[in-house]
C-alpha cells in the first residue's frame, strides 16, 4: 500500500495537528472496544502484540484524565513524551 489511509488525512488534522482533542472518539470507548478485542482474540489463543500496545498507550491516556477526550489524545502525550521537534508546516 501507499501508506495513505482516512485518519492521517482527514481526522489527525482536524485533532491532532488543530490540537483539538474535543471528544470524537473517545479514549473510554477505545478502551472499551480494545478490551473486548483483546478477549476475543485469548479466546481464539491469538497473540495480538501490536495491539497489547496500543492499549497500553490509550490506558495511559485515560489514567491521565483523559478519557472523555479524542482518541488522537494519546498521540499528543507520547509527543510530548518524547519532545521531538516537529516542522511548523504540515
């Protein structure tokens, strides 16, 4: 594929990139959903990885108090984790 997909054109610039974290997804319900994922994949005995840390990152997101907010929050948190210095243009 080309890398391309809808939420890098579309929903992180309305969010992440606007720095507007007013709930559309929120991280409480992406939570919700990853664990009923990550349960119905130990039922199947699938080992899913990638998403054991991406749950990771989305709970510590709400154990920061951000659970009502965007799911794109936990974007913004692990950049400013890691302070990477970003251009200004998109």
């Amino acid at each position: 594929g080309s890398g391309s997909s809808w939420i890098l054109r579309e929903w992180l610039p309305e969010t992440l990139f606007a720095d507007d974290f007013a709930k559309r997804f929120s991280l409480d319900l992406m939570c919700k959903d990853m664990r009923i994922v990550e349960a119905t994949a130990a039922d199947l005995g699938l080992d899913v990885p990638a998403l054991v840390v991406a749950h990771a990152a989305f709970a510590r997101a709400v154990e920061a108090g951000h659970g009502d907010e965007d799911f794109s929050r936990a974007i913004a948190l692990r950049l400013e984790a890691a302070r990477p210095e970003l251009p200004h243009e998109r």
